[in-house]
C-alpha cells in the first residue's frame, strides 16, 4: 500500500515539474495533456487520477508556483526591521523573483487559476501579511490596509513593468528601475506625519 501511494504521488510530482517547465517555455496553451503525460512517463490512468483536464494540471502548477513566489515574499519581509524596509522590500522581492522566473510569471500574469490549493496558499500569505503590517500601522508608520487598495499601491506599477519587461530580452531588472518602485510603493503607503496632515 506504501508503495503504490509513494508511486502515485511521484507520478502527480513528474506530471507538475513536466508541465511547469513546458508551460514556461510555450505558454499553457502550448503542450497538450497527452504530450505532458508522455514526457513525464506516467499511465494515462496515472494521469487522470491526478488531473481530469488540462485545465486542472494548469491550475495546479498555478498554485505551486504561486506558493513558491509567496514564500520567498514572506521571507523577506519577515528579515526587515522596519516598515520602509519591509515595503521596499516586497518590490524588490517581487521584481527579482519576476526575472528569475520569467516563464513562470507569464503563467501567473495570465487569467488567475483557482484551485483549493491555490485558496489555502492565499488564506496563509494574506494572513501573514496582515500579521506583519498590523505593528507598523499600530505604531504610526504605515497607513490603514484596505483590501485590494493595499496590494494595487505596493505592488501595483511593478507588476504592470513586469508586464512590459518579460516582452523583452533582459536578464535582470535594473537595481535603479526597482528603486524607483520601491520609492513609490514607500510614498503611498507610509503613514504622513501629523506635520504633513495639517498643512
């Protein structure tokens, strides 16, 4: 019985790793279920075991690479002292990780894959972020969060940049381009001070 759950759970393992980096070079679009099926040598039966439709094996990789983004996101939050260091380095995180996975975030930067997986990894991430923003904003540094606003003015233009940038041929962001993101992800979410508020 071990054997066969160890088997099945390889065979789930060797389908992702095979269309997470087919979906990465060609798109989702690109490879069909057979031909992923095929390359990761697993039985048809393996397979729909597994995933009932490509839709299902897109959504799944989805939320793998989406909780890989999110841990690498949260760790370095967590190593920031302050508010400005941790905002500032949600973006440059955030940018890095868009150019060392490049095909992966066309995957991401696509139609949002919903998946139980994919909830259950966005129930933990947001979770820990509230936990990491509710200090700052209870001492004075950062603003209120508001759900969607939060999100759209941290991480917002950097997204869209990422957008145009993985159109083109560079291999890294540049460090000025990050900061520039940075700075204005910092100005729109630092609390004003009581000075600013009254003029």
């Amino acid at each position: 019985m071990a054997g066969s759950e160890a088997a099945r759970l390889d065979a789930r393992g060797r389908l992702l790793a095979v269309a997470r980096r087919r979906f990465a070079a060609d798109g989702a679009l690109g490879p069909t279920l057979d031909e992923v099926r095929r390359e990761a040598q697993v039985s048809v039966g393996a397979l729909y075991h597994h995933f009932p439709d490509k839709s299902a094996l897109a959504a799944a990789v989805y939320a793998q690479v989406m909780t890989e983004y999110q841990a690498v996101f949260l760790a370095a939050l967590r190593d920031c002292d302050s508010a400005e260091e941790g905002i500032r380095a949600g973006v440059r995180q955030h940018l890095q990780w868009v150019a060392a996975h490049r095909g992966e975030v066309r995957l991401l930067l696509g139609d949002r894959l919903d998946s139980q997986e994919l909830q259950e990894a966005n129930g933990v991430f947001f979770a820990a972020i509230r936990d990491w923003w509710r200090p700052h904003h209870t001492y004075g540094a950062l603003v209120a969060m508001q759900p969607g606003v939060t999100a759209a003015l941290w991480l917002g233009p950097a997204q869209e940049y990422a957008r145009y940038w993985i159109t083109g041929n560079g291999t890294e962001i540049e460090a000025g381009t990050i900061d520039t993101f940075a700075d204005a992800a910092w100005a729109a979410l630092r609390a004003k001070p009581i000075e600013e508020d009254a003029q």
